[in-house]
C-alpha cells in the first residue's frame, strides 16, 4: 500500500520564514536649529570657557561674544564651549589640556580664549560637550569626539591610544541620529531605536556594566581589552524578551535617560543617590530599568547634573527632582529634598521653552524670550550680577539682554552659555 503524502514542513530547509522588518525610526527630535541669535557668556572664565580673551576671568551678567559666524546651538561642558554655526560647523573655546576644543592651540597666542573653528569632513547638524570630551553628530549620521573621558583613577582616554586631540569617528557600522554627552560618558540613538554607550561605567551610566565590573576598584585590575570594552561603543543591556526601541535620549552628568518609541516610558541607569533618577532605592543603578516616576509624563527635555534633574513636558511645565542645596531645585528656601517630580511654583504661569542644569544651577527660558536661572551664584554664573545663592527661579536682567529674546542656555562647570535673538548683530561691546 502506497505510504500517505506527507505534507511539507514550512520549517524544512529549504523554507524560508518571512523576514521581520527592521525597526526604523522615521524622525527624532534633535536641539532646533533653524534660528540663528547672538551669544552671550556668564560666570567663570579662568580656563578661557568664556571666548572674551584671556583677561577676562569672570562675569556676573551676561556679556556677548564677538563672532562673525551665525550661532544655531549652544553647548557648555566643564570648563569648555562648544557652538554651532548656521553652516553646520564648530567653533570652540576654554580648557584645552584634555583635548576638549577639537583643534591644536598649542603655541598660538589666545587660541583657548577666543572662539576657534573645529575641522570637520561634513556638516555637523547637533553637538554636546562633557566635562573633558566633546561630540559632533554629522548630517550622514557619523559621529565625531574629541578630548578624554576620565574615572576615580584619572584619565581614561577617548581611545586605547590616549587623548584624542582632533576629532576622531568613534562609532562607526551604525548610523546615529542623536547624541548625548555626560561628564565623562557619552549616549548614541541609531535610526533603528537602538542606544549605544561609552566611557566611565563607575556610577553605572553606561546602562551595560555590572556593579562589580564598574567600581572604582576594577579598572586598577584592568588589562586594555576590559578596557577597550568601556571605550567602545556597545549596546544597552536589555532583556531580548522587552523587544524594546527608543526615540529619544538625554544624558545627564553621571546618568543616562532613554525614552520609549511611541509610549512616555523612560528607561534610566546611573547614579540616583538623590533619586535623580526618579528611582526609590538609592543605589547607583547599573542596568536600564523603568523609571514610573519619569514615565508620568511626556517630556520636551531632561536635563541632569550631578545631583538634581530638570524636566520639561511638552506642555511647557517645569519638574525639579534631586537635591536641594544651593536652590538648585527652585523649590525655595525652605524645602527638601525632592524624591519626586515636583513642579516649580514660581514658573507654573509661565510656558518653559528651555531648561538646562549645571553642576548646582538651573535655568529655564520662557516662550516670551526671558531666561530665569536659580542655584549657586558663585562665580556670577546664574548672570543676574550677585554672587548669592538663589532658591526660586530668578529673572535675569542684563543691557545686553535687553531687546534680545533669549531662546537657548546651557549650563557648564561654573559658566552659562546663552543664545538670544539677533536684533543687532555680534559684534557689539561686551
């Protein structure tokens, strides 16, 4: 009796399962560059980060920097600044003993101290700084970093092979659409919803460290591949199970934030030893976990120090959350410290365009074109021409902000950057 005829299995060789299409991200929303404006310094100024020349060592209001160039972006790291012109190029000024300015200073008269262009093989559509480093994300989705990253024992370099004094493509085989820049770490968006991360794992910023593998201990017992490791670009840690994709990213000072395509949920890692992080638990947390108190809400903007967080909603609603020293949450005198968003009462009847944070500062600019800032005034950083602490959100008034809108701020070390509508031109007095 003839055998029955068996079907075939779709799972035989020779069967091919459809392929799942590759997650793509149509668009991501990148630092707005379509307007150009003025730009104006305040603080310290000691290591140059001001661009007035090497006498000036500090300014408590805001003064304006003489350039030709027309200014889209603004980036202020530890004690350097990085901006982006209308062209897409770079200029940079401060500290360079790191590498950090992207360009050879050495040996030319005020070449740190005044705004100096960075040679780059494209152009440059959005830039970070961090403490030591600083990044530059082209039009053709190649990215390229400058400077050193740096851990409890010192430096680390930016590659195996030290400092890297010009700009170096450090990913490379992925195409990026975003970048962020903590102190010492740097975060990569791909145009398939996939973060990357290099630099100091120590407070677990990296989100791809184990607590052991990131402890001020490990690198001392380290040979250069566990190190090459940190230095090279590699994937989040995630459970293949999640099946998870990203539209956004923000980096703060010694963390890391990630939002998830098409939902409000906010994937965070690093240190939250003031619960920066929105986290209950203290610890620094060194793989991605989900914040619930940052998935609340649909954000514009996160940005992060070291101790406190400043978000803001699409809606135009400022949040503060960390540590209250020095006002830096805007919460007034007498608060603690936030272990929760927690709005800021006095910016509540006015519509945030903007936040940044520095170290202890915190500003917002208004859909008005006013920039408040509160936090430490050491150094005249907050530009409001005092020194003192200031615990509530404090209108900055300056001659040079007069009739010029501010639109953008950022915030370094001990100096503040601040971009504002060009009603004359840039090269007034300062």
């Amino acid at each position: 009796m003839a055998g029955k005829r068996r079907r075939p299995s779709t799972t035989e060789a020779g069967a091919t399962k459809p392929k799942r299409a590759k997650f793509t991200l149509d668009s991501v929303k990148l630092p707005e560059t379509t307007r150009e404006g003025v730009l104006l310094v305040t603080g310290a100024g000691d290591c140059g980060q001001l661009g007035l020349g090497p006498d000036v060592l500090e300014k408590s209001r805001p003064a304006l920097v003489q350039t030709s160039d027309e200014i889209v972006d603004i980036c202020a790291g530890g004690m350097h600044t990085v901006c982006l012109t209308k062209e897409g190029k770079i200029l940079s000024f401060g500290c360079n003993d790191e590498g950090a300015l992207g360009r050879i200073t050495e040996g030319k008269e005020d070449a740190e101290s005044t705004p100096g262009e960075v040679e780059l093989p494209g152009k440059v559509i959005q830039i970070t700084a961090g403490d030591s480093h600083s990044a530059a994300l082209l039009d053709d989705g190649r990215v390229f970093a400058w400077g050193t990253f740096r851990d409890s024992h010192g430096n680390m370099g930016l590659t195996l092979r030290g400092n890297e004094k010009l700009p170096y493509e450090i990913i490379q085989e992925v195409h990026v659409i975003k970048i962020a820049s903590g102190a010492d770490h740097i975060v990569f968006l791909t145009n398939h919803g996939e973060v990357y991360t290099c630099g100091c794992p120590e407070q677990g910023q990296l989100g791809r460290t184990s607590e052991r593998g990131s402890s001020r201990n490990a690198r001392s017992n380290m040979g250069k591949g566990q190190i090459a490791k940190l230095l090279q670009p590699t994937i989040i840690s995630l459970k293949p199970s999640l099946k998870l994709h990203f539209d956004n990213i923000w980096a703060g000072t010694y963390c890391t934030f990630a939002k998830v395509a098409g939902k409000s949920d906010i994937y965070v890692f690093g240190l939250n030893n003031y619960n920066q992080l929105g986290l209950k638990s203290l610890a620094p947390q060194y793989l991605p976990i989900l914040s619930k108190e940052f998935s609340k809400y649909n954000w514009s903007m996160i940005s992060s120090a070291e101790h406190h967080t400043i978000a803001l909603t699409e809606n135009g609603k400022t949040y503060a959350i960390g540590r209250k020293d020095y006002g830096r949450l805007g919460l007034g005198k007498d608060c603690e410290d936030a272990s929760e968003l927690t709005e800021i009462p006095a910016l509540k009847d006015k519509t945030v365009v903007y936040v940044a944070c520095g170290s202890s500062t915190s500003f917002a600019v208004t859909d008005k074109g006013e920039l408040y800032g509160w936090g430490m005034g050491t150094n005249g950083q907050l530009g409001n021409g005092e020194e003192e602490d200031c615990f509530e959100p404090t209108y900055v008034k300056s001659k040079q902000l007069t009739d010029r809108p501010v639109f953008k701020v950022s915030a370094g070390g001990q100096h503040a950057v601040i971009l504002a509508t060009n009603s004359n031109n840039n090269k007034g007095d300062s």
